[in-house]
C-alpha cells in the first residue's frame, strides 16, 4: 500500500504526469458520486417499498428492500473507496475496479425496476472503470 502523496507519485512537470494525476482523481471523485447515488436509492428502497415500480417478472427477482440493503452496502464501499481512491491509496484504485463491476451488475440485474437510472450508473461505471485502469496501466510503465 502506497502511503504517498499524489504529488510525489506524478512528475506534475510532465504533461504524462499532470494527466495521470487528473484520471485518478477524476476516477476517484466520479466513483465517490456514484457511490452517492447508490447509497441514497439504496435508503429510498429501504424506506419505502412503493418508490420503485415492479414490472415484469424476471430472474433475479428480489424484493425491493432487499435491492435497497444491495445498493446501500455497495454505495458504502464504493464510497469509501473513492475516498481511497483520492487519497492515492494502490488499494483504491484496485478495490475501485471491482467495486465498478460489482455495481454494474447489480444496476443491470436491477434495471426492471428503474431503467434508465441503472443505464446511467451503469454508463458512469464504465467510466470509473476506465479511468481506473487507465491509472493502473499508467503505473506499470
């Protein structure tokens, strides 16, 4: 784990380093929102069971309060780790990939319920994903 500064891990002299620090913090900031996003629809589930419409039956069918306990726990995480993320924690930008991930599935696997807000997340973890390996790539060289 890397207990360093972002400013003494990127030669910020360099345009290389100036824009490998720009996609970490914009991974980390844009990750922390999301999570946001996840931890308040998780809250809006919990508290009240009639805010999402329930359409078709399909195959990962849950109850809604049970997406909203799914949605919360990531968001947690997620935002935790965009904290890690901002902080130039290895770990962050590692846990952040799989955070993405995990909440991507679960947006798609949640999708009958809200559509075009699980699109949205969806699409904004995509991009956390790929500014995320984008920062790890960048390391390696």
């Amino acid at each position: 784990m890397s207990n360093t500064s972002p400013d003494d891990r990127y030669d910020v002299d360099s345009t290389r380093g100036v824009l490998a620090f720009g996609v970490s913090t914009f991974a980390g900031v844009l990750l922390a929102v999301v999570s946001i996003f996840s931890i308040v629809q998780g809250i809006a589930a919990i508290g009240n069971d009639t805010v999402f419409v329930r359409g078709l039956s399909y195959t990962w069918e849950f109850d809604v309060t049970a997406w909203g306990w799914i949605h919360l726990l990531i968001g947690l995480v997620g935002l935790g780790t965009g904290i890690g993320i901002l902080m130039g924690q290895t770990w962050g930008r590692i846990m952040g990939v799989f955070i993405a991930g995990l909440s991507m599935v679960s947006n798609f696997m949640f999708l009958p319920y809200y559509p075009f807000w699980s699109l949205a997340v969806i699409a904004l973890d995509v991009a956390v994903i790929w500014a995320l390996c984008s920062q790890i790539a960048h390391e390696r060289v």
